[in-house]
C-alpha cells in the first residue's frame, strides 16, 4: 500500500487530503511537527497550502520538516505540493518577501491587474495534461477549484475559463519527483479525485 | 481567471436543517449529512453551512454532521465564529473557507490572526442589509440582544475594504427565503463596497435576478438557499436555466 505522508503546516484543510487520498486505497499519515517520521516511511510527502508563505515557511524551517524535505527531494521520491504548497517549491515568496525552498527557479508574485482573488473553476489544459500523463479518465474539460492570489512562476499545465481576463493561469508545475498543483485536487469533485489517482499510479508509479 | 459561482446555501437552525423566511419562519428540511452529499453528487460550486442559531459559538453537532458527510466540494461554514479555535476546529471537520458575521466589527485584530493561519482567501464577511427610511442601506444586526442602533453602510464600508477577507456575502436580509424579492442592486450605497472585494449575494435571488447579478463586475457569486431544500434537483435546474440565459458565459460546463 501506498504510504502518502501530509505536512500538518498548522492552517491546511488537511481532513479532506486525508478523506481524498484514503478513498483512493492509498496509507495516510498526518505529519505533525512533534512526532519526527523517516523518509523511509513514506512514500509520497504532501505539502498543503493555506495560510502565509511567512508562517509556512517558518514551520518548516523551526521543525525537522525543512531535513525531512530536503532528504526527500535530494534522493528524488515524490513530492506533491497544493496551492500554497506547490507556491513553497520555488526560491521566492513575494507574499512574505521571504525565500523558499528554491527547488525550483522563480518568484511567486501576486496576479496582477485583477482586484480580486481568484476563486473558483477553471478548465485545464487536456493536451497540457496530456503532456504531463496526467490526463486518463478526464473529461476534455476537466474543471478544477482554485483559490489564490498569488501565481506559479513557471508551469507546465495551464487553466482558463470563458470570463478570462488575464489569459492561462499557472495550475501544474512538474520537474521529475516535484508537483505543484495551484488547485485544490481535494476540493475538485470527480476530476480531483482522478487527477490525484493518475499522479499517484500515472506519474509517480506508486 | 475562475468562472463564477453558484453556492448552495444549506441554513441550520439549532443543529436541523430548515429551509428559512427572512430568518423568522423555518421549517423542518431534512438531515444535514444527506443535503450535502447530494449536493456534493449534483458538483455546485460551494456548498455554504450557514448556522442562524445565534449561538455563542460554532454548535459541535453541526460541525460534526460535516464531518461525517466527507464531501469532496468546496465548504464555506458561517455562524458562532469567533477565535482561531473555531477556525481550527472547522478545517478539522473538512472546511476550508469561514464567514465571518459580527467578528470583523467587534474584533478586527481576531480577523487579522485568523487571516495569519488561513489566508484571506478563506474568509467571507456576512453583510446583510435592510434599508430604512432617511438612512439608506443599514446592517441587519445578527443578535436579538443587540439594541443599539443599526449601522449604516457607509460607516462600515471602510471596515470592510480594510478587512484581510477575499469576499463579501451580501444578503438581502428582508428578501431571504422570497425568491424574487432581492433589490439592494436598487439602492445606490451598494456601490460603497462593490469594487473593494468579490461579493456573493444571497437573499431572494431567483434565476433572473441572478441571471443579471452575474454580469456585474464585482459578482464572483450567486447563492442560493431554500431552493437547495426543495425538490430534488431544484438547484440544478435553476442554474442551467441561468446557464443557458447568459449563453454559458459566466458559469463552468456541470461534468455529472
């Protein structure tokens, strides 16, 4: 069985990762800053995302997460980010003006010219999807819940809606063990949860 | 950016579902748990708990109930709200975004610790409104204890901007449980807060008021409550006959 590990970062829904990856058959294991896990005991870290990158970053750095995350990404096993957490992997964080982990090159930066967050559905990119082996089962539309302000710097599956009016939003940044996803997989319905299942058995090989 | 949105409003009264008239009349609408996998199988676009008890805080059957329905759609939960222990709670139960009733004006600094843990993107205030003669758009006060004057708009629009929420609820609190009677997009105060953040509105929408509602730029939302208790799949109808009046701009394509 899969072990999937979530990195309690204090501020995360982290009951729907957990109802979300248990359905799809796989191990789950909360990831608390008391209790220290091994790599060896995971499979596949994930990095949830609400709150401030400031406070996130300061939890991994104040905890054995920021060793742990460092062994895991160095001897290349799988490393799945969500919103916030996908925003980590990168070596910027406008929001709190503070560094990242820097796995990836790029600074996270607010959208601009839209006064609102974005918040909401938008279609990905199926032959982006496709690229990436992410796409079995999917609707060639597949709608997925985004709820951000800030952006990927670089990614390799895009989103768009009909009311568009800054173009394709970053969704999905992916270099070899790290995935990024903008949206919420958990809070996607149908096509979050088959999304999830073909990073798991598609992408990854678990 | 993301479409827009249609949200199932699903009111609570004392730990039951009801379905409510102008938050005086509620009657009896079935069983919590059931209501939101059925509107997680039918693929809203949020789903709101909103808990009109008027309690001191958030009622652990209810968070419970939520709890246990595990649904895999967007929750908003609204009602006792107040102290990052509740926030806390509530993300346990599997909801990710929280309105914010009375909170915002009683405490700021509370709104400013909660938006620290979750982000502004989780918060939602609640601004029900009713209009008195000589004052314009007022606030509807959420406590039957609460004697003192009601707010006027433009008093607390500043409030309101300078608020870390990502969005407003804004209800027509006499219209609510009236399909059809929603008119605050009448009086002109409304354009104090339209620009500062997304708003959502609720309160005696039907499909051509919303229909309307939606192609206002600050409308990141429509919301919609007794309908979701009726018959079944009332909702759904209601939003493909809006789908099909703005020509599917506005709203994503239901993949059921």
């Amino acid at each position: 069985m899969t072990r999937v590990g979530i990195l309690n970062l204090g501020g995360g829904n982290i009951a729907s990762l957990v109802n979300v990856f248990d359905s799809l058959g796989t191990g789950v294991i909360v990831c608390e800053k008391e209790n220290k896990f091994l790599p060896s005991e995971l499979d596949l870290i994930v990095i949830p995302g609400v709150g401030s990158a400031g406070s996130a970053m300061s939890c991994i750095h104040n905890s054995y997460f920021n060793d742990f995350l460092t062994h895991f990404n160095e001897s290349k096993k799988p490393v799945l980010g969500i919103c916030l957490g996908a925003q980590l992997f990168f070596s910027h964080l406008d929001e709190s003006d503070c560094l990242g982990l820097g796995w990836i090159e790029g600074s996270v930066s607010a959208i601009k010219n839209f006064p609102f967050y974005n918040t909401g559905w938008s279609y990905l990119d199926y032959s982006q999807l496709r690229a990436a082996n992410l796409h079995r089962s999917l609707s060639r539309s597949p709608a997925v819940y985004f709820n951000h302000k800030y952006l990927l710097p670089s990614f390799n599956v895009g989103a768009s809606s009909q009311t568009d009016q800054v173009g394709s939003i970053p969704a999905i940044a992916v270099r070899e063990n790290i995935v990024g996803f903008q949206f919420h997989p958990e809070k996607s319905q149908a096509q979050g949860r088959i999304i999830l299942r073909n990073l798991l058995r598609d992408y990854f090989g678990l | 950016m993301a479409f827009k949105r249609i949200i199932a409003v699903l009111i609570v009264l004392n730990g039951q579902l009801v379905k409510s008239y102008g938050y005086n009349f509620h009657r009896p609408a079935g069983a919590l748990p059931t209501a939101l996998r059925e509107l997680d199988t039918w693929a809203l676009d949020e789903i709101m708990v909103l808990d009109i008890s008027r309690r001191e805080s958030i009622d652990p059957l209810v968070v419970r109930q939520i709890r246990e329905a595990c649904v895999y759609s967007p929750i908003i939960y609204g009602g006792g709200i107040r102290d990052i222990s509740d926030i806390q709670t509530l993300l346990s139960a599997g909801c990710e975004r929280f309105l914010l009733e009375t909170l915002y004006l009683r405490s700021p600094e509370t709104v400013k610790r909660i938006s620290d843990l979750v982000g502004g993107q989780a918060l939602i205030l609640s601004v029900p409104l009713v209009s008195k003669v000589g004052q314009g758009l007022v606030l509807r006060s959420s406590s039957s204890n609460d004697s003192s004057s009601p707010l006027p708009l433009n008093e607390i629009a500043e409030t309101i901007a300078a608020s870390p929420a990502s969005e407003l609820l804004v209800i027509d609190a006499v219209a609510e449980g009236h399909g059809g009677a929603f008119c605050l997009t009448s009086f002109d105060d409304i354009e104090l807060i339209e620009g500062s953040k997304g708003i959502i509105w609720f309160g005696g929408l039907n499909g051509d008021i919303a229909e309307g509602l939606l192609t206002r730029r600050s409308t990141v939302g429509v919301a919609f409550g007794n309908v979701c208790s009726e018959k079944e799949l009332a909702i759904l109808r209601v939003r493909r006959g809006i789908a099909q009046a703005v020509q599917q701009r506005y709203l994503r394509r239901l993949c059921l």
